[in-house]
C-alpha cells in the first residue's frame, strides 16, 4: 500500500479530525468556512485551523477563498483513491467482501423509490421538495419530509406559494425525522438534506444505505422585509428546489450503478450551489 494512504488513516484516526472530515462529508459539495466547521463542532479557531491544516495536508481537503473567508470541502478524488487503495490492498479486490453493495450493478430496480427531504423545521423547504417531487412523481417517486427538530406547525408563507402552485397542501404536516427511521418505517432509497444546519447534525446512517445528498439553500423563514420582501424569499427558495428536482426525476435511476447514481446526486448539489453564489 502506498504510503500516502497510511498516512491518512493516521490523520482520521485523531478523534477530532475525523469528526470535522465527517461533517465536511455530510456537506458535500458545499465549501464550507472555518469559522463556521469550529461553531458546529463547538472548537476553539485556533485548533480548528490545525485540524485544517492536517487534513489539507493529507489531501483530504480542498481548500478555496470566497472574498476574506477560506473554504473547505472534501476532496472527493483524494478520497475515493484512498478507499480504493483499501479495497485493492486489505480486501484483495474483492467488492463482495468489503462493500455492502456490489459495485458495478443498477443501484435499483424498476419499482417506485422512496424520497425523503430533511430540514431542522420541517415548515418551508423540505415540504416545498416532498409537494414539489410529489407532483412530478407520476408511478417512479413516492415523496416524503421532516424535520430534525420540527415546528409545531408549517410556515403560512410557505403555504401559500405551495396553493398558488396548485399543490394539495392537506397531505402536508411537520413531522420528526424519526418516524422515518423507527422499526418498521418504510426503506428509504434517496434521503436529501435542503438545509446545512440539519446535514450538521450527527445522525446514524439510515438502514438500508440510501443514496444521500446536501441540497442546502438559504432558509426563507429568516427572511426580514416586508411581506411581499418575504414572500419573494420563499417562492425563490421553492424556484430552486424546483430546478434540482427536475433534474434529479430526469435521471435514468434504473440504469445507473450507484457510483454513478451518488455522483449525478452530487452533481446536482452543486450546481445548485453555484447558481446560488
């Protein structure tokens, strides 16, 4: 084994340098500021820098500037070369050993798949994506939300655009993530964050590894103005989502393996990005 894969093993076996290459993964394709990685993780700026720095270093990280801020994303090239390296040299070559899923198979089969989107408060952007997948699920999508830390109730605003779009909000409530995780839940096989607070969230890997992505967007409900001010927020918050699930049902799931599957995913996070910058 090449000595760069040992030696960034060594740099995620520190407990807290691999807590912020987590984070970074669960954020993926999103650059995300150092001030920011040492909020979430509650670290000193001082000793998130070092961390940084390692984690660079080992060419885990990409590193970028938007003005003053610095940015970090995870370096997915480097990382896959190194997880390769592990399954050529510990398993052998043989995916059957080491992966829970065969590579180089469809990641599905012709069956309608289960799509869950993920916000903190379950009141705007995730129940823009479940109305807006749901209307243009035909027999392929059955749409689902919730919230890691739900409202009580959802966002008048957000209600209203979704009426003025001519969707059923009566099938729409604030739900807890956790219904979709308990025994005897329906299998998830895409589960999407819309909003960086909840992709920060630690959470446990989802039984049955869906295909996850992070479509974050800015959050309307924190929108300041006037009501017409604030109601713009939200239809261009529900005019984003729009454009990434139309690509994202435009995909052909049957035919894709899952390598492919998750990078189209992938792909779709950050365009989205970029046309929000």
């Amino acid at each position: 084994m090449e000595k760069e894969i040992p030696d960034q093993l060594a740099i995620l076996g520190h407990p807290q340098r691999l807590a912020v290459f987590r984070l970074l993964m669960r954020r993926y394709p999103d650059r995300v500021p150092a001030g920011e990685l040492a909020a979430v993780l509650d670290v000193k700026p001082s000793t998130m820098s070092a961390y940084l720095a390692s984690l660079t270093g080992a060419g885990l990280l990409a590193q970028g500037r938007a003005g003053t801020s610095v940015l970090y994303a995870i370096d997915m090239t480097a990382v896959r070369r190194m997880l390769g390296g592990l399954l050529a040299d510990c398993c052998r070559g043989r995916p059957d050993l080491c992966l829970p899923f065969p590579s180089g198979e469809p990641a599905m089969t012709g069956r309608k798949y289960n799509v869950l989107f993920i916000c903190t408060g379950n009141s705007a952007r995730s129940v823009f994506a479940e109305s807006i997948l749901r209307k243009a699920a035909g027999t392929r999508f059955n749409a689902f939300s919730a919230g890691t830390r739900p409202y009580s109730e959802l966002n008048p605003f957000a209600l209203q655009v979704l009426r003025d779009k001519g969707h059923d909000v009566s099938v729409l409530r604030s739900k807890n993530v956790g219904e979709f995780a308990a025994p005897g839940a329906e299998a998830m096989d895409f589960v999407f964050t819309v909003c960086d607070r909840a992709a920060n969230e630690e959470c446990p890997a989802w039984p049955g590894q869906p295909v996850s992505g992070h479509w974050g967007m800015p959050d309307p409900v924190k929108a300041t103005g006037s009501d017409a001010e604030r109601a713009l927020a939200f239809q261009q918050a529900y005019g984003a989502l729009k454009h990434r699930i139309e690509a994202f049902t435009a995909l052909p799931v049957e035919s894709l393996d899952r390598v492919a599957l998750q990078s189209a995913v992938d792909e779709i996070g950050r365009a989205g990005t970029e046309a929000q910058a």
